[in-house]
C-alpha cells in the first residue's frame, strides 16, 4: 500500500503519484486520469494509455507460412550448445 499526503498548491487540493507508481500503470506525467468516487474512495484510471490489444488482433495477419519464413530466418541462433546460462 502507497501512502500520499494531499496538500494545498495555489487554491488546489494536489495529490503527488510517486513515479514508481506512473511506472506500474506506464504513464507519465500529463497523462489523464478518469476518477471515480464510491462507497467513500477514489478509483483513477489513465484513459489515454496505450491500447490493449486483443489476442485475435495480436495474431492478425500470422499464417503458417509466415511462421515457416521466421524459423528458417533464425534457424542459425537455434543450432549449437548454450554457451551461458541461458535454458535451452
């Protein structure tokens, strides 16, 4: 649980997001929340973040031939022993 203080900036209330938070949520400072006040707490959401894709629409345009093609082009970085500590 993150604790904040709300304080007085000008003739605003002003709530500081630490910025390990923007950095779970991925947004950073200018982005729009949408807050929601129930049952006695605020919820705020980023509604400009970036778009969730969809696995259809992640997978879109893939075909068997595409993926024949991506294992040939690699097929060279598969071949040998680990040469770390990689898993093979």
């Amino acid at each position: 649980m993150i604790t904040v203080t709300i304080r007085r900036q000008g003739g605003a209330a002003v709530v500081t997001i630490p910025s390990d938070v923007l950095r779970m949520l991925d947004i950073e400072v200018g982005a729009t929340l949408q807050l929601e006040v129930a049952g006695g707490a605020i919820t705020a959401r980023p509604i400009n973040g970036k778009k969730r894709y969809t696995l259809d629409e992640l997978l879109r345009g893939v075909t068997p031939e595409a993926i024949e093609e991506l294992n040939a082009a690699t097929a060279a970085s598969r071949k040998g022993a680990p040469a770390g500590r990689e898993i093979a």
